[in-house]
C-alpha cells in the first residue's frame, strides 16, 4: 500500500520537471529569434531592406552544354563533367565595408585566397561588369571546401556553393596543341561576347578548336527569372528559357596514329628540343595527324593548381604552349623543289640540264664583283636536275637560283635582284610566306619569303649603313637552298609537297569534317579548299621523279619502305644558336605512294640532320598509315 502511494506520488511529480524544461528551451529559442530580429530589423536593417527592395528578382544565364568533338574513328576526345565553384553577387554582400570584409576573412580559410584579393576582385567585377551579376570567385573547389562553404552558407551573405560546367580532356597530351582548352571569359572578350547572349561567368574557347569553333561548340544559353531571398538563396523559378546545347565536331585527325607519332619524335628526339610532324591527306587537305613536341596536358587549366602549372609552362625555355608544327625555321633543302619549279616553269633548265660538281668548296664571282665561296656536303660530279634533287647538291641549286655569271649561266633573272624577286614569286604560289588557313585558333607564323625589297624596309635605320640594306649575290643563291631569311612551318612545307604530289593543288588545310547536332544529324560538310599553282604537270613529275630518286638511292635512303615506292626530299639547315656555335635543323618530307600519292608526311628536329634523324621517323609514319590505316 505505502508502495503504491510512493508510486502516484512519483508519477504526479514527473511531469512538473519536464515542463519547466520545456519552458526553458522555449524562453531560450524565442530569446535567439527576438536577437536575430533585432539584427534583421534594427543592426543590419539597412542592408536587409535593401536586399529585399533590390534584390528579390533577378535573371540568370543558364548555360548551354558544349558541343563534343570526335576523331576520324567517332571516338570523344572530350566530356563535359561539372565541378564545385564558390559565387558571389556583389549586390547581396553586406553593404558596410567592415562586414564586407569579415566576410572576406571568412572566405580566405575556406578558399584558400587572400582577402585582399577578394576583396579586388569583387571591386573591379562590380566597376567593370556589374552589381547583379554572378562573379565566380573560385572553381574547381575540393570536397572538402565545397562541404565548408555549405555548412557556413547561412552566415556568408551573398555567396553560394554552385555546381559549374568543367572540360575534360581525353585523348591525351598528343591532342594538347590541336583541342586547346576553355577559360574564364576576360574583360575585354565579355565586353564583345555580352552582346551573343553570355553570361560572364562561362567558359570559353580559349585556343585551338575549342576557339576556332567556339560559337558552333558553345551553343545558346538559356535563362532563368528566379525569386530569391535576402541571402541570395532560391526562393522559386519564375520563368525559364531552356538553353540549346552546342553542336559537335568531327574531326579529320586520328588519335590511334597522333599518339603514336607523338611516341616516335619522343623516342627518337634525342639532342633536339623541339619536334613537330605533319601527315596531310595529299588530296583533300586533311590533317590526319598534327603532332608537336614538347607538348601539355591541357587538363590543368581546370585543375585547382591551375596558375601554378600554368607558370611552369610559361618558364619552359622549350615553349610547350607553342605549336611547332605551325612556327617557322630554314627549311634547308627542302625549299630546293621550289627552286626547281622555279627554273623548269621559267625555262631556264631542262630535266638533262647537267653540272660538274667535282669539289667540295667552289669559288665564283658574283654580278656585284664580289668573290664568294660556297660548299657543297660531297663531291657529286656530273649531274643533271634529277640527280641534284634526289642528292640535294647545293652547287647545283646555286646555279640554278643565282647563277654563276662567269659560266654565262643566270639563274631565275637578268640580275641578282631579278632573281630573287622570281624566287619569290614562286614560293608564295607554293604556300610559304603566308598563313596557311588551318582552322585553329594558335600562334600560326608566315614564315618569312624574303625579297630585296623586304630588306630594304625592314633593316632601315638609323643603326645600318646604306650598304647593309643592299641586296647581296649570296642572298639569292642562300634563298635558293632555303637558308639565308628563309623560313617556313612544318605545316607549309607539307602543303608545298602536296601541291607537288597531286599535280598543282595547294590545298587549304583543315582538321574539322563535318558538324552534326546533339542527335547526330549532319549540319555541314566541309568541303576541299584548294587553288592551282602556276607549274605544269610536266614539270612537276619531274620533280616527283628526283624525290623518287632520293629515296631509292639518293640522300633520303633511311626512308625507303620495302615493297612500296615513295618520294621525299630531305633538309638540313644550319643556323647560329644562341651559344654562337653552328648548329642544324632535321627536316623530311614526302609522300606515299608514288604512283598514287594518298598521304604527305613532314617531320622536323630543332636539332640534327634530315636524313639521320627525320627520314626513319617518316618512313615509319608511312609504313604504319599504309599497313594500318588506309581503309579507315
């Protein structure tokens, strides 16, 4: 009986303890709510009544999906991924400057970013852009900043975890120079792009395809009108345009054969620095490969160490942002089949017209009455045009460029000067001294075709004598070899030969194929550019026949394929390194078959001799497209 009287007693006692609990917690949460309405309505009223007057509707882009690319095979080269970014709308930070900037303090741990920093980019954003605008203030954020930033979104006013488009790369450094990469938009792109319809905070092309094709590839973006609250946080969507996804590319390269000519000039590199290489559908102009060495992984620049990989490219004496493959050198004797279309079309040799190159060193004297010594790399001795070509004799091309006046033979004109300019005016037909028309968004060079009239211009001054700014004898017969201010792209000296190849055509050259739509559908193909060059089919196959030479018995024998003929001219040029020794550039280039040309291949070494070191390059790129590739 006590028992039970303890029991009621106990359980009428209870509940007393949990409501005094209960108040507690209450008078304690009202406590916190009547604090932060203090804050909201008295301390930070200004900024918040603000906010909600200003602020509570505002329009977003919403970005399109970029467009892919393809190889020749259909393979991707690219994805689309997303990643983390932290963004901020300057309208909605807080409007005094203190706050501001504990905010920016606050920011700093999370981001890894200094302040001050912050602090200016968010200045010039809202000076330059704009108040409402989104600035991104950091991409590719890791886990673990990106889970910081959401846990301490309440107390960062203005600023929100975004999920943001990213470019992945998937074929490689071989495909660095060819793709490019997409960036942050700077100010003076945006101030062109915000009238197409950009938001600021989208990627774009920034080099390569990726530039050169950025309004096909980036496609129309979308927007949204959307409600938010004082935090800058999604109320509701009010209205939405639905953005079109970019088009797609197909491209002529094909990665199996780029990667593995990428492995061949990296095995075979050795001293040189530098290595590029060219292989050119000898008809259409399509690049089937376009390598250059050294090269990068263009998938640092949407990686969080982004400025610090970017710095290291930028200090590589080597250059590996550069495209090499579209940068000149002396083409050395390769130039020597324009100095032989020169001559034939201009009637000044025949196929039999012959020399006698019996020693190494020749003195001759010049029309301005200036004795000269030239060399030749062996003694060749009797030899016709043919025999030149596919032995490179620089004596012969001497004869044939500037003449030998005490012989009675004249070379390409009345005089020197006449010469040179006729030189000129070929090599232009062939495609040197211009850019090429790639469609690629890179450092493309001219080259350099000179003229006396070009030097004349461009060594006027002050610092020269009248005399430095004449046109000398030896300029002509050094232009004549392709050395002297001569110089060419890889890229050029490929289109050269295949204009020689396919009996005239100098060919526009072009990686892309076709554009289809996100489904597949084709939009455009792209057609064969190409015009005709002043040189008959006649003269051109014997040309063609002097390269044959070259590679059966001649000075490119290292390119020789059994069971399948081909034809190359092979190049060393000598320049002045920056030691003041003189050194050599490695150059090849030919095509294959020789009955039927279907391919052109053009490799170069910053450093060796061309057949030595460029012709087995070749000849393997040849023999791998012909044994693996032809019926792609």
């Amino acid at each position: 009986m006590f028992r039970n009287a303890k029991t009621r007693t106990t359980l009428r006692n209870r509940p007393r303890g949990n409501l005094r609990v209960l108040w507690v917690a209450i008078i304690i949460l009202f406590a916190i709510l009547f604090i932060r309405l203090i804050d909201m309505q008295i301390i930070n009223r200004d900024d918040f009544a603000e906010k909600a007057q200003n602020n509570r509707i505002i329009q977003t882009n919403l970005p399109a999906i970029r467009g892919l690319i393809y190889d020749r095979s259909g393979q991707p080269l690219v994805s689309n991924t997303v990643s983390f970014s932290a963004s901020i709308v300057p309208a909605l930070l807080p409007v005094d400057e203190q706050k501001r900037y504990r905010l920016y303090l606050q920011l700093e741990k999370i981001l890894d970013m200094p302040a001050i920093e912050i602090s200016k980019r968010i200045e010039e954003f809202e000076k330059k852009i704009s108040q409402s605008e989104t600035l991104i203030i950091a991409r590719n954020l890791s886990h673990e900043q990106a889970l910081l930033l959401e846990q301490n979104a309440p107390d960062l006013l203005g600023i929100s975890l975004e999920m943001d488009a990213q470019r992945t790369y998937l074929g490689g450094s071989a495909l660095s120079h060819i793709l490019g990469y997409v960036g942050a938009q700077t100010e003076m792109e945006w101030e062109e792009l915000k009238t197409k319809g950009y938001g600021f905070n989208e990627l774009i092309g920034k080099t390569g395809l990726e530039a050169f094709y950025e309004n096909i590839l980036h496609g129309t973006p979308g927007k949204a009108i959307t409600e938010i609250d004082a935090y800058g946080s999604k109320i509701q969507i009010l209205d939405e345009i639905s953005a079109t996804p970019g088009q797609n590319i197909h491209l002529s390269i094909d990665l199996t054969l780029q990667k593995y000519i990428a492995e061949l000039l990296e095995q075979g590199r050795g001293e040189a620095n530098i290595a590029a290489a060219v292989v050119m559908d000898a008809n259409t102009g399509e690049l089937l490969a376009l390598v250059s060495l050294p090269n990068y992984d263009n998938n640092i620049f949407s990686s969080a160490n982004r400025d610090k990989e970017y710095k290291k490219l930028l200090d590589d004496p080597n250059l590996p942002l550069l495209n090499w493959s579209l940068n000149p050198a002396a083409p050395g004797s390769t130039f020597k089949l324009v100095t032989a279309a020169a001559s034939l079309e201009e009637g000044r040799v025949t196929k039999e017209t012959s020399y006698n190159v019996d020693s190494l060193a020749h003195e001759f004297l010049g029309y301005d009455g200036r004795t000269y010594q030239f060399f030749d790399w062996r003694i060749h001795g009797l030899i016709n045009l043919q025999e030149a070509i596919a032995w490179s004799s620089n004596i012969y091309f001497y004869m044939l460029s500037c003449g030998f006046p005490q012989e009675e033979l004249p070379g390409l004109g009345d005089d020197v000067e006449q010469s040179a300019v006729t030189l000129s005016y070929y090599a232009r037909r062939f495609g040197l001294g211009s850019k090429t028309g790639i469609d690629l968004v890179a450092s493309e060079s001219p080259g350099l075709i000179p003229t006396p009239e070009w030097k004349r211009r461009s060594r006027a001054g002050p610092n020269f004598a009248e005399t430095e700014r004449e046109w000398y004898y030896a300029d002509t017969c050094f232009m004549g070899i392709g050395q002297g201010d001569v110089t060419a792209t890889p890229l050029q000296i490929a289109i050269m030969t295949a204009a020689i190849a396919n009996n005239g055509k100098l060919l526009t050259p072009r990686i892309a194929t076709k554009i289809t739509d996100i489904e597949g559908n084709l939009i455009e193909q792209k057609p064969t550019v190409s015009t005709k060059i002043p040189v008959s089919q006649k003269n051109l196959e014997i040309i063609r026949e002097g390269m044959r030479q070259a590679i059966e018995n001649g000075s490119a024998t290292l390119a020789k394929i059994n069971g399948i003929q081909t034809a190359g001219k092979t190049g060393t040029a000598e320049f002045i390194a920056s030691d003041g020794t003189t050194k050599e550039h490695a150059w090849f280039t030919g095509f294959a078959p020789f009955d039927s040309p279907e391919i052109v291949v053009t490799v170069y070494f910053d450093l060796g001799q061309g057949n030595l070191k460029a012709s087995p390059i070749a000849a393997e790129i040849m023999r791998y497209y012909l044994s693996k590739m032809r019926d792609k």
